[in-house]
C-alpha cells in the first residue's frame, strides 16, 4: 500500500497573522506614545513663551496702575478706557482680561495654550472677555518683595492646589515676580516641591507667611 507523501503546504502570503497584528498594535501604540511626548513637549513651550509675554504686559500694567490686576485696578481701569466691559476678579480669566481692555496685551490667544494656524494675525476686535485660558493667576500682589514669588502658575486642576500632570508630561511652568518661568516635575500625588514645600505653602519663604490668593483659569 502506497503512503501518501506529505504536501508542504505553501505560506499565504495575504493572511495576517495574530503575531501580525501585535506587531502592528505595538507599533501603533509606540507612534501614538512618541506623538503625544512631541505634543507634550510643544504645549509645555508654548506655555513657557506666553507666561514670558503675560509676565512682560503684568509688569507694563503695574507702571500704569500700581499693582497687578486685582479689583482694585478693575475699577481704574474701566473709568481710564471707559469700556463697557464687566469686570470681575472671580477667575484667572477675569484678572488677565485687564491686561485686554487697558491696552497692554494686544490678544488673548497668549492666555490659551491653542497654537495659531499659520499666517494667522490676532482678531482687530477688542475682546470683551478672555474665552480661554490656561494659566492660574496668583492675585493680590505688586513686584515688590521675594522676585520668586509665583504670579502665574499651570497646568493647575480646576478648583484645586494640585497639578495635571498630562499636559506638560509631569511637568508644571511658573512665572515668578522676576519674569522668569521655570519649570518644576509634578509629584504622585499632583504636588509642585520646592525645597521640600508645596509651592501654595505660606511657610514658602516667597509668601512670607500669607496663604496665596489662586485665581482659577477658565479652559
């Protein structure tokens, strides 16, 4: 009796295999992780160049009118441009759309961390309002005193004293009183340290003692 010689059967070149799809899925995901590190990276830069430019129009506001936005200044700055604008100091956005309606600032897109399509030019039209912003305003102070007092701080959760370590990949951005912006790595529990305070910690020799007054953005 004959036996039957086994056939090698020929690879299927169209099949995908399960081995396939891993290697596929694996490199789908080290993309998606590189794109968002990039994303990260870019916003994070972002933030540092508009605290520079806010830090810049804070300091022209000061020489104008005495102190950093607060409402007090609100009110001097509605009777010198005799806007019709509603100002308030309940969030970040309110306090730095001063910065808006005094002339200072030009646009409110240094507020937002929207990067501007190419060959786009800020809108003619004053704002009535900031729409979005990204950054916390710590309000209530001058130029005056430690030059490493934070005046504006994020990526700061809405509502909290702590930060979102997402947006900057675990890193946060603070302007200070100097104009400098640093930057410091967000703890595992949403914390900014320095020298082993919280940065909102009165006992931070930058607060001399006083609990900060945060000004929360409005995305």
């Amino acid at each position: 009796m004959a036996v039957p010689r086994a056939v090698a059967q020929k690879p299927d070149a169209d099949r995908i295999t399960e081995e396939d799809k891993k290697v596929f899925k694996d490199f789908v995901g080290a993309a998606g992780k590189l794109l968002d590190v990039r994303n990260q990276k870019s916003r994070q830069l972002l933030a540092v160049n508009n605290l520079r430019q806010i830090g810049l129009a804070l300091f022209e506001f000061e020489t104008e009118y005495g102190s950093f936005p607060n409402a007090e200044t609100a009110v001097a700055v509605k009777e010198a441009t005799e806007t019709k604008a509603n100002f308030k100091e309940d969030t970040a956005n309110d306090c730095f759309y001063q910065l808006i309606a005094s002339g200072i600032a030009q646009s409110d897109r240094i507020f937002s961390l929207e990067i501007p399509a190419p060959g786009a030019h800020p809108d003619p039209k004053q704002p009535d309002h900031i729409e979005k912003c990204a950054f916390a305003y710590l309000s209530g102070m001058t130029a005056a005193g430690n030059p490493q007092r934070p005046l504006a701080v994020a990526p700061l959760l809405d509502g909290k004293w702590t930060f979102d370590p997402a947006v900057f990949g675990g890193r946060a951005v603070v302007l200070c009183v100097d104009n400098s912006v640093r930057s410091f790595p967000i703890e595992k529990d949403g914390r900014v340290l320095i020298n082993g305070l919280d940065i909102f910690d009165p006992d931070q020799p930058f607060w001399a003692g006083k609990e900060p007054q945060v000004k929360w953005p409005v995305p």
